[in-house]
C-alpha cells in the first residue's frame, strides 16, 4: 500500500493527526533547504487545523447540550 492511501487512511480514522505531525515534521526540513517561508506556512497550517477542529469540536458540544 503506498504511503499516500495509508495517510488518507490514518487521516480519516484520527482526524487529521498524521497531517498535523506531518506538516510540523516537514518545516526543519524545508527551512534546512533554503525554503524558510514555506515552513512557517506549514507550521500556519498545522496551528489552523488544530484550531478549527478545536472550533468544530465546541460547536458539536454546544449543539448536543441544546438537544439533551
């Protein structure tokens, strides 16, 4: 299996976990090669993410409080 559908697999499963390693993994080896921008936006990705599931995580919350 390549490691493309295993990401899509583990991605799915553990709610963009593997992405957010993987976008953080990468910025010291982007910045090692001259792409120094590229890994702050990496890192600006990863902080959005986490973000916005945290975001998402709150609203489903609220809105099972309303329901109960």
């Amino acid at each position: 299996m390549s490691r493309h559908l295993i990401a899509e697999k583990y991605i799915s499963v553990h709610s963009g976990a593997f992405l957010i390693r993987e976008l953080r993994e990468s910025q010291p080896y982007l910045a090692d090669g001259g792409l120094h921008q590229v890994g702050k936006l990496m890192l600006a990705a990863a902080d959005e993410i986490e973000h916005l599931q945290a975001r998402i995580r709150g609203l489903e919350r609220a809105s099972f409080v309303r329901r109960s």
